[in-house]
C-alpha cells in the first residue's frame, strides 16, 4: 500500500469500528446495516438480515438474562454458586452482543472498501476472493441502478453469510459455549426459536444446536428464502415492528443514519 491508500483503509476500519459501537448496540448497528441494504439498492441482503438479527437478539439477550437471573437467584438462595452461575450468563450474552459487533465492523469495512475503485488493490489483498468478486458485482449493478435478479441477490447473500460463518461467527460461536457451564441453562441456549418481523404467520426457524455451523447455515438460507417470499421492501419496513428503533429512525432513516456518523465521530474526538 501506498500511504495514501493505506490511510484510506485505516479510516474506513476506523469508521466501521465507530459505527458498530459497543456490544449492547444493537439497535445502533440495525440502523448500520439499514443503510448498507438501502446504498446497495437493496441488492446486498446480508445486512438487512442482519438487523433483523441484532433486533431480534436484543429482546432475546433481555428475556434469557432475566429468566438466567431468577434461576441464578434461586440457586444463591440454596446456597449454591448462583453468582458464578450469573456472570456465566452475561459472559455468554455479551459474546454474543461482541459477535454481532464484528460482524457488522467487516460487513461495513468489506462493503465500502470493495465500493470505492481506488482502493481495487487494497481491496485485492484484504477480502477473500470470492466475497470481493460478488461485491463488485454488487456495487456494478448499484452504478447503474440495476436490481439483481432472484438468483443473483440469493448468489451474492449465500457467498457473503457462508464466510462469515466460516470466519467470524463459527469460531467466536464455539468458544462462547465452551466456556458456558451451566448445563440446564446452555441446553436452552443451543435450541433458540428465532422469529424474525418479517416471517408473518410462518413457524420460527426452530435450532437443535445453534453451535452447529452446518445447521446456522441452513437456517440462514431459510431466513433468506423467507425474505425473498414476503419481498424486500416488506423486510426492510418490518424493522419497525420490534418496537425499538427509534423514532428519528422511522421518520428518516437516512438521516439518522447520518446523525449516528457524526456522534461517533464526535465520541471518538472526545475519547481520543
């Protein structure tokens, strides 16, 4: 890299990094993989599935930690080790909240690095293959205004969630519930019933062990076939319906993806 280059690489991880927040920002990150979907013309549908996931797993985060305290305080009660049993637990949900963090550091770094054809080169040496060809694809289209077509988006959604799993998620997923020793309590957590807005009268993707990548995969697919079947504006407006985003967020989305730009960065002058 030249240092021009490189400095332009170093700010986009940086702003990446500003804009997935902490772990507990979940509703901040939604809005982040929002406006990926919308800037790609809602041809890139990895991100909007993934705010779906961070608004789902918030209510999920909230009600498992509340049910895990009102075991852990029985336990305390019997004299066992509920405290330990306690920290487990909020270990385990902000795992969780950290991998959702990264996810959409690289979703946001991968889409806008691939975007800009200056940074062609750097973008050679820093995503797989196989992810920058399918970006670029989707970045062509976006140029002229084009839609994917059905088994184009599906190509392009398949190709960016299976390296995911395979390099962020399927990992950081495995150490997560290795270190959860509360057998009662991980066998819940391994069979969550995910139920997405937008899946209307549909059943819930239903897991038997969600540290299985193999079965992360299919469930994902599901989720996208899914999507695909209500249609993608319907997916989008169905964000709403956790009743979470907040309500600068559905006057305009737009700007207040914009206002989150400049608080972050206002944030890091601060801390810096």
């Amino acid at each position: 890299m030249t240092n021009d280059t490189e400095t332009a690489v170093l700010a986009l991880r940086r702003e990446a990094t500003r804009l997935a927040g902490r772990p507990a920002d979940l509703v901040q990150r939604a809005s982040v993989y929002r406006h990926l979907f919308a800037h790609s013309g809602g041809n890139h549908v990895f991100p909007l599935l993934a705010a779906h996931g961070a608004l789902w797993g918030s209510g999920y985060f909230r009600k498992g930690l509340r049910f895990g305290g009102l075991l852990a305080s029985g336990l305390t009660a019997l004299g066992a080790d509920g405290e330990e049993r306690r920290a487990q637990l909020q270990a385990l949900a902000e795992a969780f909240r950290e991998i959702n963090r990264r996810v959409c550091v690289e979703t946001w770094f991968i889409y806008h690095l691939t975007g800009r054809p200056a940074l062609a080169s750097q973008a050679g040496h820093l995503v797989p293959a196989g992810v920058r060809l399918a970006m670029e694809r989707c970045h062509a289209a976006r140029r002229v205004g084009r839609s994917l077509n059905a088994a184009e988006r599906r190509d392009l959604f398949r190709t960016f969630f299976f390296w995911e799993q395979a390099e962020i998620v399927g990992p950081a997923v495995e150490r997560a519930f290795d270190a959860f020793d509360w057998p009662a309590l991980k066998a819940l957590a391994l069979r969550p019933h995910i139920t997405f807005a937008y899946f209307a009268r549909l059943p819930p993707l239903r897991f038997r062990d969600f540290s299985d990548t193999a079965e992360r995969i299919d469930k994902g697919l599901a989720a996208f076939d899914r999507g695909a079947g209500q249609g993608w504006d319907a997916v989008e407006a169905a964000l709403d319906a956790y009743g979470i985003m907040p309500p600068e967020f559905r006057v305009d989305p737009v700007a207040h993806y914009r206002s989150l730009q400049v608080a972050t960065i206002d944030a890091y002058l601060v801390a810096a």
